[in-house]
C-alpha cells in the first residue's frame, strides 16, 4: 500500500470517528500562552570582539478546547518575529484505549528532548541532535496511544508534509515526498511515591531531501550547513534512556542521520548528548506520556517560600562522516558542547534560567566559543 492510499484510509478513519460526536455537549474553550524573553552574550576565546543580544526567543497564544466529548482542538500561533507563524493547530479525535487521531499541525514524535515542551525543558535551547529534524512541528497525520502493556509504554506516529509553519504549512508538491515519523516509548520501572523512573525509548524516521542546518545550542550565533549533493532522501534512526531518582535526573539520546544517494557517498551523521539535573531545593521532573512536564516548587513565592532551584549539566556532540566533510570543507570535522545551567522556578508558571555554553568546534583561529544565555519566562 502505498503512502497516499494510507493517507487516504486515515482521514477516512478520522472522519468515521468523529462522527460519533454528541451535538448537545456543551463546548470549551481555553486561551494560554507563554512569554520567552532572552538576553546572549557570545564570545570566540581569541577574538576580542564579543556578541550582544537579546530578542523575544517565543511569544505563543494559544486556543484550545473540545467541540464534542472526544473532538480536541488546539490553534496555536508564535508571534515572536513579528510575524504569525503556526505551531499545534490541529483536531484531534480522542478514542481511549485505541489511541488517539489527529489532523494538522503536531509535534513529530522524534525523541525526548523534542517531546518535551519549551515550557518544561531544562536548558535555554534543546541539544544540538535535535536539529537534524528541520523544524518541531510537521502538518498532517498523527496518532498516539500511550495505553499500550496497562500504560506501561506508548507508540507514536506521523506522516507530514514538507510545508513551511511561515505559510501555514501549504505544500503543492505533495510527490516530491512525505515525511514520516515513528517512536516507541516504555517504562519499565516506575514509583510516584519516591519519584523513581526508568524510560527507554526508540525513534524512526524517514524525510525528503533537506539541507542540515543548526546552531550549536545557541540561538543568535552563527549557522552551521552542511550540504548533500546528489541526496533525495534521508533516514533517521534514535534511542532514548531517561532515569529519575527523587530529586536527580538523568538524560541522554543518540540519534544517526543518514543521506541517501546514488554517488556510493557516505553522506551521514551522528549526535549524542547526555545531561544531568539535581533539584537542591527537593522537587522533581515530572514524566507523563513519553515526556517530561511541569515542575512545581514545594513553596513558591507566591507562598512566602524561596521557589526551586536547579543545576544542570549537559555534554553533546555531533560528528559528520568523512565523506560529508569532504564536501563541506569549511564546516567542523566535530562539534562538542559543555553546558553548565541554573533554574530558579519561582512558581510552577515562571523562571528565571541561566546557561554557560562551551562550544568546540576544532576553530584554531578564533578557539572555542563561550556564551551567557539568560532568560525570563513565563506561561499562563
């Protein structure tokens, strides 16, 4: 069967069950948002010149409710530049012990550090693996069922186009080919009394032709680009390991990306990242459907208490094959980056973050570049 019959059976699928809406079901609706204001200061360790910025990194206003039982929808827009740009904007049908089936614009299922929201990540900017997916969102099909084994694991699909979020995710080249996405997560430990968890988890995907772009876990500094020529597809393959004890966390994934072509090249790439967080303050990272969620303080000072307070510490890397350096000659053979962090959570809804990125990227001209990234940010 091939992809577009399968898109075909899903939205009739969808639509099948979604009529089964009850039309006297009194309609919700909820307005949130979120407010991500940072201040960089970048800086190469034998250059004297530094970089000063500081922007709106995101501005999110969001509309969600249900129009039935079991039909979700969420609209969902970031406003941060100036201009609309679409995030979640979906209809999502929630089916129960069957899963759940959305239409639109979703959060790919990629890895852990992707799935956990913005709002609850540890660091100012995700690791550098996660910048071997394009973008966050994909617009299309999705489905979900985290009900799998007495919800002890979960599965994870999409098949999305290759639209821009600027232009609403509009795609006319449909043929050019799909992006599609699979993840499978499972628990096979867990405590809630004493905050003890085990996640494992394994992602798939498999995308048209696009060019690798990112920044090393900055987000004002200089691009780095990597070009495949001759490739029209790439293929993506990544494990997860997760661990909490009480107030300490552990993280890491590894993830390989693979560009396919008919030159006989070795155009791929591999990236890794494994990261550490200690509440003093004795709180914990929430787990709930393959992600991590909200921390709440155990007083916060709303409260008369002092808020949460977090260290971190993360290691990445990310290494290109021979063969994509040797058509890239002017980008790094290696990427390494040492991240130290501090989170004050004043209440569940806001916190204050503090980052000092180490990024070696093998320059002897300019050497390793060292950043400061601060941020104030809040969400409602």
């Amino acid at each position: 069967m091939n992809k577009f019959a399968l898109l075909i059976l899903l939205v009739l699928g969808f639509f099948s069950f979604s009529g089964l809406a009850q039309e006297n079901f009194q309609k919700t609706l909820q307005v949130n948002g979120r407010i991500h204001y940072d201040y960089e200061f970048l800086k190469r360790e034998k250059s004297s010149d530094w970089f000063n910025g500081n922007e709106f990194r995101r501005v999110y206003i969001s509309f969600s409710g249900k129009i039935a039982p079991k039909i979700k929808y969420k609209v969902e827009t970031d406003i941060s530049t100036g201009e609309i740009s679409f995030r979640d904007m979906y209809v999502q049908y929630l089916a129960g012990k069957y899963g759940n089936f959305g239409i639109g614009s979703m959060t790919e299922p990629t890895g852990l550090d992707m799935a956990t929201s913005s709002k609850y990540s540890p660091f100012a900017e995700r690791a550098m693996l996660t910048a071997m997916q394009n973008f966050r969102w994909g617009s299309g099909l999705h489905y979900d069922n985290f009900h799998l084994f007495d919800g002890k694991a979960g599965v994870q699909l999409a098949l999305t186009d290759n639209g821009s979020h600027l232009s609403g995710f509009k795609d006319t080249e449909l043929e050019k080919g799909m992006n599609f996405v699979a993840r499978f997560t499972g628990v096979p430990l867990q405590n809630k009394e004493n905050n003890t968890l085990l996640h494992l988890g394994i992602n798939y995907a498999h995308r048209p032709y696009n060019n690798l772009k990112f920044r090393p876990e900055n987000h004002m500094g200089n691009k780095y680009t990597y070009l495949m020529p001759g490739a029209d597809n790439r293929t993506f393959v990544g494990f997860e390991l997760a661990a909490n004890y009480q107030s300490f966390s552990l993280q890491t994934e590894y993830k390989t990306e693979e560009g396919n072509n008919d030159l006989g090249l070795d155009y791929s790439a591999s990236s890794y990242y494994v990261m550490g967080s200690y509440f003093l303050t004795g709180e914990h990272r929430p787990y709930k459907k393959g992600a991590f969620g909200r921390v709440k303080p155990k007083k916060d000072i709303s409260n008369g208490g002092y808020g949460a307070f977090e260290v971190l510490l993360r290691f990445s890397d990310f290494t290109p094959s021979e063969d994509l350096i040797l058509v890239n000659p002017t980008q790094p053979d290696q990427i390494k980056n040492i991240t130290f962090g501090l989170n004050w959570y004043l209440t569940s809804h806001a916190r204050i973050m503090y980052n000092y990125v180490i990024t070696d990227d093998h320059n002897d001209i300019l050497g390793k570049l060292k950043g400061h990234l601060i941020r104030m940010q809040i969400d409602f």
